[in-house]
C-alpha cells in the first residue's frame, strides 16, 4: 500500500503482507488502519515520510505489526497514532521514531502491547516527540530508548 497525496484512504479489518519491501508507505496525505495486520518479509511493516520531505500520518487502532523483516513502524517525518495494537516478533525494533532533520513531530501511544522485537521495542530519535504514552507494554532486551540529546522531550 502506498499513500503519496492529499487525502485520506481508511481500511478495516485487512491482512497487508509484503515480500520484497515495505508492507506500507506513506510520503503524504494519511492512512487509517482499523484491526489490520501488518506484516513483511523483508522491509519494514508501516514506513512514514523515508522519501519525500512532506511526511504523511497513519493512524492504527486494533490489529498488528508483526514479523517483519526491519522495523515494525519506522517513522521519519510524519505522525504516529497507536491505539490497542501489537507491535512485535519484528527485526529490528518495535517502533522506530528515526532521528528527523525537519523539524519536530509528535506521536500518540495508547494501551500498546511493544514486545519480543530484536533491536528494541521503541527508539525515539532526535526532534520526534510522544503526546501521549498511557497504558502501553513495552518488554524486551532493550524496551525503550532514547537519543541522548537533551531536545528530546517525553511527556
């Protein structure tokens, strides 16, 4: 699935598995997801802003990232909202909030089950924020990390 425009496209209760790339990329405009699960053999699950200097926004309630062969989420530029999912069994990390050179961007985390990823559950880069973190699970080797700059703020 590729969202690269103005709109918004909304899906609900869907299997989207990808082989040889991302299962879902967004460079602008938004995505829904409602009770999907995500999943990719050998990219990232859900990939936002990597290729244009725009981003875009997906939005997830219910379903799961899982099993895929990167990052569950891997976030440049654009904003994340995660509610009542799985994000796990992934690569490389749960959710990767990747350091932005385009100024900040905020994210919203709720009631979130973050575990078994390889390289961590969640890593927050420079210039990205998290609103909201309530209610989550985050298990693993290296649950949660930050960048070690002190223009990261967590609220």
């Amino acid at each position: 699935v590729m969202v690269d425009g103005e709109g918004t496209v909304h899906t609900r209760n869907c299997e989207i598995h990808a082989t040889n790339c991302c299962s879902v990329e967004v460079e602008r405009g938004s995505l829904i997801l409602e009770g999907c699960v995500v999943s990719s053999d050998s990219c990232s699950g859900i990939a936002v802003g990597r290729a244009s200097a725009v981003g875009g926004s997906v939005s997830m309630t219910g379903g799961s990232v899982q099993r895929c062969g990167q990052h569950g989420f891997h976030i440049v530029k654009g904003k994340l909202v995660v509610n009542d999912a799985v994000v796990s069994e992934n690569v490389r990390c749960g959710i990767m909030l990747e350091d932005s050179p385009h100024g900040a961007h905020s994210h919203s985390l709720l009631g979130t089950s973050i575990h078994s990823n390889g390289e961590g559950g969640l890593f927050v880069g420079r210039n990205q924020v998290i609103d909201t973190l309530k209610e989550c699970t985050i298990s693993g080797a290296s649950p949660f990390f930050v960048d070690p700059k002190p223009s990261v703020p967590i609220h």
